[in-house]
C-alpha cells in the first residue's frame, strides 16, 4: 500500500497546504496514472508535481468526470463484475477558457476552479465575493492532521512553515512565501508516538487571471442557494 502521507507522484513527503499540495481519496475512484500497477488514487499530490507531469492529462480527464458526476458506476481495476460505484461531487461546468474550467455545485455554494494541468482551488461564496471586490481569495482556516514520514524531534511544534518544509526536504515542491501572500502556518498539537503533526493553514489560492475576470462578473448575477431550495447540501470536500 502507498504511503498517503507522501506525494503519490514523486514519493516525497507532502503535508498538504491548501492550493500548493493536497489530498485524493480512494473512495472517489479516481485511477492513478503514476503507479506502478492499475490502482485508484489515495494520498497527497504536491501541485507542482503534477503541473510538471506529462500525465496530468490522464488525471484530469478522471478528476474533472468526477466532478461532474453524481452516483456513477465504475470500472473495477481488473475489470471483473460487479462495477463499483462512486459518488460524484454533481458540478456543472460554467467557464470554460484556455488555462482553467470553472465548475459549481448545483446544490451548495461552492465553486471549483480546475486548472488544465491538473491543481484545483475550492471556493465558496465569501470568497465569490472576495474576488469580486478585486481581493485574492484565502483558504479556510482548518485543522490539517499529518503524519510526519520521520521523527524530527519536540522543536517540529515551534517551526513556521518554511521550517518544517526544509526538514522534510520538500521547500522546492511548494510555492515560495511572499509578502503578504505567504500561508498563515499554526501548529495546533504535535504527537510524538505517532509523529502526528496537527496545524492550520490559512494559503492564498492562485486562481488563473481568466478565472477571476470570469468569477467577478458572475457574482454580481449569483443568487445564493438557500437551504430550503435544495434537496441536500454539499460538503466541502473534493476528494
């Protein structure tokens, strides 16, 4: 079994970061160009190593299926019957343009920006109204939990990003902070026996500039779902 802590391309570690790096899960069914024998997804993807590979063609065309599926039967790895079947994220295309695809769930307030090489950028309505207003969107603040891959000792919990990133020889796989553009990196809790490193991460999203020019217009027309006009909601999650 793969390691899921460690990037599912280069097999180095990949503690996820909103927009630089982040996870596939098995359940969605998505097969994994990169290994070795037929096998679906399940771990992390550093963005950068997929931006670089000349098989993120193969991942997108799975990924951006999925997203646009709602319950969907699937082939299984060897072929044999019965299909599986996964759930889909139910999102309609609404832009599509030369760097990226904008898709929106029909039944919440969130967006997918999904670049043609592969990263994609999770958005909800606050941040609609963000790129509206000319101002970059961040990701939520939420707890992250990574295993680290090697023990690298009780400091790990006072280390800012770029810190940790270096130990874990990784910095050239994520995007160089700058000014006020850099992710705001917390540790929450640190676990020793299990190397359990918890921490928040609050990142800017690098939508491609059509994307924002497409999404600043479509705020002012958006009418916000409200709950009682749909039949079930949507989490977060893309994978």
């Amino acid at each position: 079994m793969p390691d899921l802590n460690r990037c599912q391309i280069c097999g180095n570690p990949a503690p996820p970061i909103p927009g630089q790096c982040e996870e596939v899960t098995g359940y969605r069914l998505i097969r994994d160009p990169w290994a070795p024998a037929p096998s679906f997804l399940d771990g992390n993807l550093h963005f950068s190593c997929l931006e670089e590979s000349d098989r993120n063609t193969e991942f997108l065309a799975d990924f951006t299926r999925m997203l646009q599926a709602g319950h969907e039967e699937v082939a299984s790895l060897d072929g044999s019957l019965p299909p599986l079947t996964r759930m889909g994220l139910s999102m309609i295309s609404i832009f599509s343009g030369e760097e990226c695809s904008v898709f929106q769930s029909e039944v919440a307030d969130r967006w997918m920006v999904v670049k043609r090489t592969g990263p994609w950028f999770r958005l909800r309505h606050t941040d609609l109204l963000r790129i509206a207003e000319g101002i970059a969107p961040k990701s939520p603040s939420e707890a992250i939990t990574y295993r680290l891959p090697i023990d690298l000792g009780h400091q790990v919990a006072e280390w800012d990003l770029s810190e940790l990133l270096t130990a874990l020889g990784v910095e050239d796989r994520y995007a160089t902070p700058a000014g006020s553009e850099r992710v705001e990196y917390e540790v929450l809790d640190y676990y020793p026996p299990k190397l359990l490193l918890e921490y928040a991460a609050v990142a800017p999203l690098p939508i491609p500039t059509e994307a924002r020019t497409f999404l600043a217009d479509y705020a002012t027309t958006y009418t916000p779902i409200r709950f009682d006009d749909a039949d079930s909601t949507q989490g977060d999650s893309d994978s």
